[in-house]
C-alpha cells in the first residue's frame, strides 16, 4: 500500500475522532497527516514525509491551538450583564431615599431605590453607588 493512502487513512480517522472529542488535538493531527499525505502523493520519500508532517503540526500548534482555544474558554468570570451590571455604578438621588423608598437615576434610567443602612437619609442631588438590586430596587449607599 502507498504512504500517501496510510497518511489518508490515519487523517480520517484523527478527523472522525476529533469530531467526538473536541479537543482539537487530533483535529491538529489529523491536518498535518493530510499535508503528509500530499507529499508522499508528490513523490517524496518517508523521512521528508515525517518532516512535513511534524512542520504542519507546529504550524498548527503555534497558529490554529491559540484560536481554537480563545474560541471554547468560557467569557470571563468578571463580565456582569443585565442589572448585576449596575452594581458598583454610582446614581444620582432624584428624590429623598430612606430605608423604604426613595428615586435614582443610574445611568440615564430613573429607579426606585432604598438606603443600604435603613438608618440613613439621603437627600435629593447627592451621588451615591448601587450597593445591590433587589427586584427592581435599587440599594444605596452614599458615597464618600
């Protein structure tokens, strides 16, 4: 049997079984057995057929691996979304906030808001940063 088909053959069967793992190893594997493939279909002799294929995988280590993984890592931990994105944001007091209600604009959106410290008021026109959202309060604490 001609190398150029075992080279073929193990391809195939690298790329099936990157298909049921996902790990891109073999998917790795299997393209540098593809590159082999077509230099022993272009006549080369085996040594230069190994240096062809160790060469594409490199290749692939240092170009496709960096990719692929930036591709499967889950987003970072840290990237809030919806109104836990507000948390840490500061607001402006619209109307007077105790520890039962009060308004605050934050970021452009008006929201009710309640004082952090049931203890404290906070009157109109000061800035204060959003401590928590319970619902669709806001909890608040003045900044210093």
């Amino acid at each position: 049997m001609d190398y150029w088909v075992i080279w073929l053959i193990v391809a195939v069967v690298l790329g099936v079984a990157e298909i049921f793992t996902l790990t891109t190893a073999l998917g790795l594997l299997g393209g540098a057995a593809l590159f082999a493939s077509a230099a022993a279909g272009l006549g080369l002799p085996f040594p230069f057929q190994l240096l062809v294929f160790i060469a594409a995988l490199a290749a692939g280590v240092v170009v496709v691996r960096p990719i692929a993984r930036r591709h499967l890592m889950p987003p970072p931990s840290d990237r809030r979304f919806g109104v836990q994105a507000l948390v840490g944001k500061p607001a402006y007091v619209l109307r007077e906030v105790t520890g039962r209600d009060g308004r605050v604009q934050i970021g452009g959106e008006e929201w009710s808001a309640r004082a952090y410290d049931e203890t404290l008021v906070i009157p109109a026109g000061a800035v204060v940063d959003v401590i928590e959202i319970e619902g669709a309060t806001a909890l608040v604490y003045p900044r210093e």
